[in-house]
C-alpha cells in the first residue's frame, strides 16, 4: 500500500518527528560506517537523504531494515540499506520497541565537493582509454 496523499505525508513526518529523537538518543553505535558512494553515483551527483527502520536483535545487530521515507534515487536507498544491514548497536542501548517496531535512523549522502561534469557529446578519459 502506498500512502501519497497529503493527510499520509503529514502523519509521516509527524511519526518521524517524534520517534527520531527517542530512537537517536543515548544510542551507542559499535559498527556504522557510512555507506561507500560508487564512482558512478558519485559521479551522477546523486545527493539525498534515506530515512531507514532497523529491526535490531538483542546483541544489537540489525535483523532488518526497510525503507521510510526514499531518498528519491534508487541506487542511494539500497546503498543505505546495504551499510545499515552491517551496523552494530551496543547491547545496552537496545530499546525493547528495536526487537519489534525498529529503530529509524537517517542517512545523509552529501558530496563534499562537485563532480566536474562533462560538455554534451563529450566523453570521459577513462572512456577514452578503453578503446
């Protein structure tokens, strides 16, 4: 089911509003790297942000994950879904609603700086060495 309207939207970002602090707070993260950016998406530009549920065990290792809210591109939404199924939650930072509901966590992908694109009907060095 797919909720689009307006009235889903705003009762999404309300739920987020309230449940994102409480899931951040006091947690101590053992594993979470940031999600690798390939050098096509990186080169694309793509930037967003995913926001993520996490179904945790009781060690604190995630048992499941699921998209909330996309970043709008594909390739970053199962890029975060990718790095998150790797993280590590310290034992005593597991909430009892992580063994059941999950936890949401956001993740951000932002370049530092901007891939040079190029002109229309130019081709890449790199493309050019492969002939």
């Amino acid at each position: 089911m797919k909720l689009t309207t307006p009235v889903a939207v705003i009762a999404i970002a309300v739920a987020l509003a309230l449940v994102l602090p409480f899931s951040m707070a006091e947690a101590r993260w053992l594993e979470k790297p940031q999600p690798d950016l390939p050098f096509g998406v990186f080169y694309q530009g793509l930037q967003g942000s995913v926001v993520l549920s996490l179904v945790l065990d009781k060690s604190g290792r995630v048992t499941g994950t699921r998209v909330l809210k996309s970043s709008g591109h594909p390739a970053l939404d199962e890029l975060a879904l990718a790095a998150a199924r790797n993280w590590r939650l310290s034992k005593d930072s597991v909430l009892p609603t992580d063994l059941t509901s999950g936890r949401v966590e956001l993740v951000t992908f932002r370049h530092e700086s901007t891939p040079k694109m190029l002109l229309p009907g130019a081709e890449p060095y790199w493309a050019q060495l492969a002939r």
